[in-house]
C-alpha cells in the first residue's frame, strides 16, 4: 500500500535550508505533483521520499511504516529521473528485467512481466536492441518501463519527460497519465511545468522557498490560488497584475490604481477586509482569459493603448498598455479579427466581474 505521509519534513545543506519542516500526506493510489520554480525544494523533497538523501530532520512514511532513515532498496519505491542510465551491456529485454532478475523472480514470470510492459510502453518492437541503439524517446520509455516493472507501492518519477521534443512530450504526458490510473500506483512526479501539473495531476503540490505553498486538485489551484505567488505561477499567459489601493467611492468600494479604477462587486471583497485594507497597497488580479477588449469606452472599461497582438491559433492574444502596465487579454481568433485596431491605438480592456482576485501585497496573502 502506498499512501505517504510525511511529518515536519527538513533538509538544510550547511546554511542553506531547502526545505523547511513541511508536512503533508499524499492518499494510496495518488498522482501528485511536486510543482514550483527552480530552487524551491522539490527535488530535495523527492530525494527524501526516495531515500537517496537523508532528512536534517522530521519523519518520512509509507504504508503506515516509517522509512525515514530506511535504505532505498527497502522502501519498494521506484524511481526515474530526468537523465537515466540504462545498462549499455545489456539489450533493451536485460534492461528491463534487471530489478526482477536481482528479486529471484522467475524466468516465465520476467518474460511475461517484461513483455506487457514494453507493450504498453510501445518499445516491444525494440527489446533486442542495445540502449545505444535507441532515440532519447525510446531509452527514457526503457527507464520509465524498468520503474514500472517491479511492483513498487510508490513511484517516484523526477522531470522524467522534460528533455523530450514538445510532441514525444505532450504523448507520453498522456500515456503516463493513462498507465498510472491503469495501475493506481502512488505517483509523485516533479516538474516546473505548470501545463504538465495542470494536465496530468490529481493533485498538485506547489512549493516555493522550501515550503509548501498550497496542496490541492488542479481546478482548485487556478480557480481559488492562496496567494499571489500560486496565482501567477499556474496559468498561461500569466496572470495580470495592477498596483492597486482600496478606496471608498460614493461608498462603492474601489480599487484604483495608476490609470485604473475598478468597481468591487457587491459582496465580493468581505467587509472585514475591506475595513481592513482601506488605503493599502494591494494587487488587483485577473487571467488573461477574463479580459475583454473594446473600442468603445464604457462605466465598466479601462482605457489603454493597444501594445501588440499575437495570434495564437484559435485564440489572439492581445497586449494592452494600461498607463504603463501590459495587460494581457486571450480573445477568440474570429472576434480578434472584428478589431481593425492598429498598435498603438486606443482600445479598452473590461475584466470579468467574477473572475478577480485581490492580493495584499506585502504578504501575498489572497483577500478575495
Ligand atoms: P530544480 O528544478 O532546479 O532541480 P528544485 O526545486 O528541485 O530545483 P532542489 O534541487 O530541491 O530544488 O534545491 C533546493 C535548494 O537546495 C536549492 O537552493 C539548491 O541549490 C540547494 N541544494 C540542493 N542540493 C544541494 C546540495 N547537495 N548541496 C547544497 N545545496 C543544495
């Protein structure tokens, strides 16, 4: 059984603190991202997990047993990593059979296991062939089959697809989404890539400065960020950002900035906070996706000039500069083309009423 717990977690290297005493517990059956920008932690976290680097402090378990100070090879966890080493003196066959010939398995049962795993990694047609003799493709499907052949209670995988090309990637983002379902092995992958995250896991673990920023599903981590940090880091093209302050306006509460004045919906801000933050500095936030542009200005619109527009397929995005800040709105490709705007001209941005968020900008915190 696979569920992982893990309590006050740390790892210092000397003065450096890489992970600060977290805690968190991941459910048997799990495909949980570890997710944050390079330096964050996540690698020394996996490592932890894996047994390759030992914990400064905390406690480490799995399966209800506690493995903390546990070799490896007692853990029954598999593991891949970004660059993975293949046994060149053996075929692709031997590769994967290795971590079974080291258990006694038999050999009907290695050829067995063997071969359903290379089946469904689709490398059945390569099992003769000696690593050198593979794409980078085929030796990181190898790596990945060799994990998957064993019956691990976790798999522990470390941007195991990150050095593909962007369509062997967006495949195997798929397959692998697909085998660990078919499997339901505890997965923990790592990656910087919030598309990755977004697409392949049932949760995401969002690191930063060796702490855990939240830990929740995928529609969770978008639609209701803790901070202003997760805001930005999921999400393409980023988030909108605009220096705010909160003001009273004929009692309408206003955030209003430099060349910009957005009305708060009712009830959208609580009134504990908005008693709280009069006058402070804030940071009004909205996806490029709950933007709108219009050439007409209106109660609701900002005005500002257009920047550039790149089209992206089914979508324009376009670039708005509001009094100096870009503002960034994704637009449906057949209306985009309804806007005969050159660069440079006046155009307005409206941001969708229920679709803002709003930061303190000295915590980061999420106020609404
Ligand atoms: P990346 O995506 O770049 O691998 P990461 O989020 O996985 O980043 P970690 O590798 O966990 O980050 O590193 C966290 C911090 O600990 C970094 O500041 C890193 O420089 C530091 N660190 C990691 N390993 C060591 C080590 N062996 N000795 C000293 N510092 C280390």
């Amino acid at each position: 059984m696979g569920a992982v717990s893990v309590d006050k977690l740390g790892k210092t290297f000397g003065a450096m603190n890489a992970v600060k005493a977290i805690d968190f517990a991941i459910g048997d059956g799990e495909f949980v991202f570890f997710l944050g920008p390079s330096g964050c932690g996540k690698t020394t976290t996996l490592r932890m997990l894996s047994g390759l680097l030992m914990p400064t402090g905390g406690q480490i378990s799995i399966g209800g047993r506690d493995v903390t100070y546990l070799h490896p090879r007692h853990r029954n966890v598999g593991m891949v990593f970004q660059q993975n080493v293949l046994y060149g003196h053996l075929s692709v066959f031997e590769n994967l059979a290795y971590p079974l010939r080291v258990r006694r398995v038999s050999g009907t049962e290695i050829r067995k296991r063997v071969r359903e795993v290379a089946r469904t990694l689709q490398i059945d047609d390569v099992l003769t062939r000696m690593p050198g003799q593979l794409s980078a493709g085929q030796s990181q499907r190898v790596a990945i089959g060799r994990m998957l052949v064993r019956d691990a209670d976790v798999f522990l995988m470390d941007e195991p697809i990150s050095h593909l090309d962007a369509k062997l990637r967006a495949h195997m983002r798929a397959e692998l989404r697909h085998l660990q379902k078919q499997l339901g092995v505890t997965t923990v992958f790592v990656s910087h890539d919030q598309l990755e995250a977004m697409s392949m896991a049932d949760r995401i673990m969002v690191m930063e400065g060796g702490v855990v920023q939240q830990f929740a599903t995928p529609q969770e981590i978008f639609d209701r960020p803790v901070n202003l940090f997760v805001a930005s880091f999921v999400g393409e093209p980023h988030l909108n950002t605009l220096d705010v302050t909160l003001e009273l306006r004929d009692g309408v509460v206003t955030l209003a900035g430099r060349g910009v004045a957005v009305a708060a919906p009712p009830g959208w801000i609580d009134e504990t906070v908005v008693r709280a933050n009069i006058g402070r500095d804030l940071a009004l936030g909205v996806r490029p996706e709950h933007v709108d542009v219009a050439i007409a200005a209106a109660a609701d619109t900002i005005p500002g000039k257009l920047y550039a527009i790149e089209p992206l397929g089914a979508e324009d995005l376009f670039t708005v500069d509001v009094s100096g800040r870009f503002v960034q709105a994704r637009i449906a490709a057949d209306r985009a083309a309804t806007f005969p705007t050159p660069v440079r001209d006046p155009i307005h941005v409206r941001f969708a009423p229920d679709h803002l968020y709003l930061f303190d900008k000295e915590t980061g915190r999420t106020l609404a």
